[in-house]
C-alpha cells in the first residue's frame, strides 16, 4: 500500500481486482485421504510465504498483520507468533527476523499484562526461540505481575499463570511453581458455584463457556497445575 494516500486504489477498484481473480479448487478425494507428501510440501509452501511476505525493513511490523495488532511483537498478531511457527516448521528463523525482534524494545508502556496479546505470551515465545534470559526479565516486569484486568486465559490472571507453570517446566525454577500455585488459589477462591459445579462469569456477569475469553480457559489451567502439583486446590 502506497504511503501517499492519492496513490492507492480506491474501493471499487479493489473490489474489480478480487472480482477478476479465479482460483481453482483443488480435488480431494476423502477416501484417500491427504499423503504425506502433500502434507509436507503445503507446510514447505506456507513456510516459503511466510518469508517472502517478511519486511524487516519497516519498523512497525514484520509480517503482513491482522488490522487488531495491538503491538508489533505480541502472538495472536504479532511478530513473535509468526516466528514460533516458523521455529516448528523449519527448526529455525531467519537471522534478520529474529535481530527484528530483539531490537524492539518491550515496554509496560505498550505491551499489556496478557498472554494473547502482550508481555506474557511475549515471554513465553521467547523461551521457544532459546532467548530465555529475556523471557524471565520479560515476565517478571512490574506491570505483568500486577494489572490484570479480569480472570481469563486471553487477557487475564489465568494466562498469566499459565505462563508460570510454562517457565516452571522449562527452568524447574520454584518460584514459578509458586506464583502458580498462590494465583490458582485465588482463581479457586474467586468461583462462582451452583448445583453443576463452578464457573467464572465475565466482568459484566456473563456466563460463558468457551477457552479464551470464558471459564473453560481457567479450569484447562487448573487442570494442568492438578497435574503438576497432584494437589486439588480447596
């Protein structure tokens, strides 16, 4: 997209470019199911875009991003979700998107209290790219440790201690284990409960069932700290 306003498409172009594009649907045959092969070279081809959209000379973003990109790094639709993906693929990233990252200061300022969308999920991908020094500094920042907004996994405490019993098992440091265990006992002791069991409405008392944004992402967390811990929380 041209920076000079003037330059770009209006809408009823856009709309004539996409009208005018054809694409073939592939056949699949469901019986057969999808080879190996197959498998691998879409992944290779995903990969292969991936890269080639990259612009590590522009400052703002990496990679190609959603219009609800908060911040450049976070991984619902930032950088470092991208870069993770390509860490699984490949079992590396390219040089210069990894120098893109490490050269972009992570500040309280910008960057939320949020395993989705700021200095949690932030931290935790760092430990994926073997940067783990700056996971620990990123995590332990003041204003990831206190200002969450609610319980959930997406934005809230709960993601939060997810990523805890993340640094636990890949640094088998207590005090992650620990702040795990104190923040599951306050999620515990924030329960709403009825005749089916518990639950966590939303900040304007909804009650929904679903992972990122309702109760089904705390109760995973707890779940995976009963498995750690083999203690139930009272």
């Amino acid at each position: 997209m041209d920076k000079k306003e003037e330059r770009r498409p209006n809408l009823n172009k856009v709309i004539e470019v996409l009208e005018g594009v054809k694409v073939k649907r592939p056949y699949i045959n469901v019986s057969e199911g999808i080879s190996d092969k197959r498998i691998n070279e879409t992944i290779s081809e995903i990969s292969r875009f991936i890269v080639e959209t990259a612009t590590p000379k522009r400052n703002d973003r990496l990679f190609p991003a959603h219009s609800n990109m908060v911040n450049p790094l976070n991984i619902s639709f930032g950088a470092l979700g991208v870069a993770v993906t390509l860490q699984k693929i490949n079992g590396t990233v390219p040089s210069d998107f990894t120098d893109w990252i490490l050269n972009h200061e992570v500040t309280e300022n910008e960057y939320p209290p949020s395993l989705y969308l700021g200095l949690s999920g932030i931290a935790w991908a760092f430990t994926l790219l073997n940067e783990t020094n700056l996971a620990k500094k990123t995590l332990e920042k003041p204003g990831n440790t206190r200002f969450y907004i609610n319980l959930l996994i997406y934005t809230g405490i709960a993601g939060y201690d997810l990523t805890n019993l993340h640094f636990w098992m890949v640094t088998k440091e207590d005090k992650y284990l620990n702040e795990a265990i104190k923040i599951g006992n306050e999620l515990i002791e924030k329960r709403t409960k009825n005749q089916s069991g518990c639950f966590w409405p939303s900040p304007e008392g909804t009650v929904f069932i679903g992972y990122l944004n309702c109760s089904s992402g705390i109760a995973l967390f707890l779940l995976y700290l009963y498995q750690v811990t083999n203690e139930r929380l009272s």
